[in-house]
C-alpha cells in the first residue's frame, strides 16, 4: 500500500506550484507535514472519512526527505511521476534546455527491462 502513498505523495505535490516550493525548501518537513495532514485523505473526502492505516516505509520516506529519484524509481514510483515532479523543482538549476532530463536519464542507467514495478 505504501507504493500507493509514494505515488499520490509525487502526484499531489506536483499539482500545486505553492507545495513544489515548499517541498524543494524544506523536504523532510513536507513530507512529515503530508503524510501527518494529507496522506490518509480518500479521495478529498471529509476528515471524518480519513483512513489512518497506510503509511509510507521508512525508505520510502527517507528518499523523499533527500529528493533521491534513483531510490523513488528503485522502490517502484511511477517514472512520470517523479520525472514530471523533479522536473519542476530542479529544471530551473541548469542553464541548458533538457539538461535536468539528461541528468535524470543518465542517473536510471543502470537499469534495464524490467524496469521496478511500479503497479500499485
């Protein structure tokens, strides 16, 4: 269940510019701060609804504390998901068009099919 948090944690991050800039300035605040508020919220349901059993692991936590994609993509984060949220919060470091993609690419590498699971 947890892969299911790690993805909706890369999802719902990207989706709001105020929360890319929080979590790009203080990473292990915004994840303590998400899982804590955010995490357990099904489907924007009333807090009366919240779940309060999935949680993310450890791993999983540690990497998104420490922005490393490498580790995300090893634990089975979508790659679009986490590509389309470092991509907002690191493309604007580099001064060449689609430098942070080849960064990104080269970085992943080192795998090949199959690729993590990513099924959730």
């Amino acid at each position: 269940m947890s892969k299911y948090l790690l993805n909706k944690f890369l999802y719902t991050i990207d989706r709001d510019p105020e929360l890319v800039e929080r979590y790009r300035e203080d990473p292990r605040g915004t994840v303590r701060w998400w899982e804590a508020e955010r995490a357990n919220v099904i489907l924007n349901c009333p807090a009366a609804e919240r779940s309060t059993w999935p949680e993310l692991t450890a791993a999983e936590r540690e990497a998104l504390a420490t922005h490393d994609y490498v580790t995300l993509f090893e634990l089975g984060a979508h790659n679009f998901l986490i590509l389309t949220l470092f991509i907002a919060l690191f493309e604007r470091d580099y001064a060449e068009p689609l430098a942070f993609q080849r960064e990104f690419a080269a970085r992943l590498s080192h795998w090949s099919l199959p690729y993590p699971d990513i099924s959730t």
